[in-house]
C-alpha cells in the first residue's frame, strides 16, 4: 500500500466516527471501507446503497456505494469537520 497517515473522522457534532488510512493529498472525498482501522458507526458489513447516520446527532453521512470494485462509503461535505492533507 502506498504510504500515508491514519486520519480521524468527526461528525460536525464532535463524534468521533472512525479512523481511516488516508492515501495521497486533497480532500476527503470517499472513504474505501477496506481502509478503516477504527469503526464506531458501523460501516463494515453494511449493505450496499444503505445511507449511515451519525450515532450522536443522527445526520446522513453519505451513501455505500461500489468504488472500483470495493464498497466505499461517498460522504456528504456538509456533515463532516473539514479534512485536507
């Protein structure tokens, strides 16, 4: 795998969500679920197309989706604290 950093997500509420090795620079765009190191939402096992929520403040987080043959979860900008690297 390339080289990068694990990163922690939050919620706009504060909730930490999970901690995902973040690959390259730029925005956090989508998050491949193969990837996460931490899960305290509960995006590993969850079905295709199904729409998580934050636990805390019960915001849509975004929508599961297949990237390149993997699912990956394709987040909505507004429901999460701003990342760049």
């Amino acid at each position: 795998m390339r080289t990068g950093k694990i990163i922690e997500i939050h919620c706009q509420c504060g909730f930490l969500l999970f901690r995902y090795f973040k690959a390259g620079k730029g925005r956090l765009i989508k998050c491949l679920i193969p990837r996460l190191s931490e899960d305290f939402v509960g995006l590993k096992g969850a079905a295709t197309a199904s729409k998580p929520r934050c636990p805390s403040c019960d915001k849509e987080l975004g929508i599961i989706q297949m990237v390149h043959g993997e699912p990956a979860l394709k987040l909505n900008q507004g429901t999460i604290r701003g990342i760049r690297i």
